[in-house]
C-alpha cells in the first residue's frame, strides 16, 4: 500500500539548506572585494565610520574611567593582530584584508582626532 509523506517536512528541510546556502553565500561575499566604484566608496565610508565611532567610544570609557587603559589599547590594536594573523593563515586573501586594515586603521586615526 502507499503512503503518502506529508509535504510540510520536505518544505521545511528545504528551507535549512536554503538558509545554509545563503549564510555560505553572504560569508563568501565579506571575502570578495567590493565590485564597482560606488560599492568601494560605500564599503570604505562604512568601515572608516565604523572604525571611527568606535574610537570616539573608547575615548569616552577612558575619559570616564581610566583603569579601562588595557582594554582599550588592546582593542586599538586588535584589527593589526587580526589582519597579520589571518594573512598567514590565508595568504590569498592579505590584499583585502590589507585593504580593510587600512580602513580601520584609518578610521581608527580620524576618530582619535575628532
């Protein structure tokens, strides 16, 4: 006799390997370089932004409480700890991580400045 298996578990497995995909998919786009003049200019206006608000931030913990010196040094100079340590372990990839480290490390500089 047949028996028929109901369509709401095929549906439903579907969606996890469309979400996997699209995770995979999303992730391997952090690791492409941006395509197109506007989407560099975007992507670096985001990332220096980014970078810079941070540092203002921690400007204003320290200002605000001074025993939080290590953390923040150590925050300063994670993003030139994580660039050298994933471009030996990804050495096809420095040029983009070269890339964004300057961003940060950039970014970084200017809020310090404001």
């Amino acid at each position: 006799m047949y028996t028929r298996q109901a369509p709401s578990s095929k549906i439903q497995s579907n969606r996890v390997d469309r979400t996997t995909d699209s995770f995979k998919t999303d992730w391997q786009g952090w690791l492409h370089p941006p395509s197109g003049f506007v989407n560099a200019l975007a992507e670096a206006i985001a990332w220096m932004g980014a970078a810079a608000a941070v540092r203002l931030s921690l400007g204003v913990l320290l200002t605000a409480s001074s025993p939080f010196w290590l953390p923040v040094v150590l925050l300063l100079i994670a993003p030139a700890i994580a660039a050298a340590y994933l471009s030996t372990l990804m050495p096809q990839m420095s040029l983009i991580l070269g890339y964004r480290s300057v961003l940060l490390m950039l970014g970084l500089l200017i809020g310090g400045r404001l």
